[in-house]
C-alpha cells in the first residue's frame, strides 16, 4: 500500500467519523443539536447542542467543521460589568468525565461565520466535532424558529421543567 493510499483512507475514515480506534469514542455522546432561523442576509448563525461524557477520561472539543459556513468558532457569552453581554472565541472547551457541556442560547454556543445560505425553518446542519481524545463525531442540527430558546419549543422551558 502506497502512502497516498494510506492518506487517503485515512482521510476517508475521518470524514466519516470512524477514525476512532481507542474505546473512549463511544463515551462522547452529542444530542439536541438545533440551531435558529437566519434572516436572508444574515452573514452568521448558531448552534446550540448537549456533549455528555460517560468515560472516566476527560475530554475536549477542539473544532467544529460546517458545510454551510465558511468558518465555526467555538464562542462564550460573558456579561460585562456594565450587563452588557459579549461573545468571545474560545480555543476549546473541556467535556470532563462523567459530565455534560450544554451550549445554549446565552452560554456558550458554536458560532457559524460567513453563512453560504440562509438557515430555513425545517433545515437540517450537518456539522462535524473534532475532540482532543475521541477524534470525530458528526451531529444534525435542526433549524428552529428564530426566537427559539430549545429544541422542541418555540418558546422558554416552562419553570422547573429542567432536563436531567
Ligand atoms: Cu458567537
């Protein structure tokens, strides 16, 4: 086997998400990936998601990759001391063992930059999360209505219908 064959294949495999030969790829489990309704000349979106680790070894999402934008940041909201929130970039963010990262509307969130489309109600995202540990895991993100605050509701969870 010549290397390009090799390189090939490999490429092929981390394409589709497989390339993961240690156990600790099945201890990352991304789920409720939605993001919301862009206007027509919108340049950016969000995505919003839940990263659950069952292993014992921490983990780190380090890079998200989208067909529909040019370019995805991993971002934060913080408040100022003024109350005015502002959005910062993160390098990546740690997903430790036994624990669960939310990204929501608000907190932390992977931000599309340079949209080729504008997202459309009923759209699907396809998005792959490159992890420091666990290597690739893809994720379908439905589209919600612009001022949804979760999937599956248009509107703000009702008072203590908090998930688990
Ligand atoms: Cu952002």
């Amino acid at each position: 086997m010549s290397s390009s064959t090799i390189c090939l294949a490999l490429a092929l495999s981390l394409t589709m998400g497989v390339a993961t030969p240690q156990d600790q790829a099945s201890n990352l489990t991304v789920s409720r990936a939605w993001s919301r309704a862009t206007a027509p000349s919108a340049q950016a979106g969000a995505v919003f998601l839940v990263i659950s680790n069952s292993g014992s070894h921490d983990d780190a999402l380090r890079s998200v990759a989208a067909a529909c934008a040019d370019t995805v940041e991993l971002h934060s909201h913080t408040m100022d001391d003024q109350g005015i929130m502002h959005m910062d970039p993160v390098a990546s963010v740690a997903i430790p063992a036994h624990g669960a990262v939310e990204f929501k509307p608000g907190g932390l969130h992977i931000m599309l930059l340079g949209l080729k489309h504008p997202l459309h109600l009923g759209d699907h995202l396809a998005l792959i999360l490159h992890f420091d540990h666990a290597g690739t895991i893809p994720a379908d993100a439905l589209v919600m209505a612009p001022d949804a605050m979760g999937l599956g509701s248009g509107a703000p969870a009702a008072p203590g219908a908090r998930g688990p």
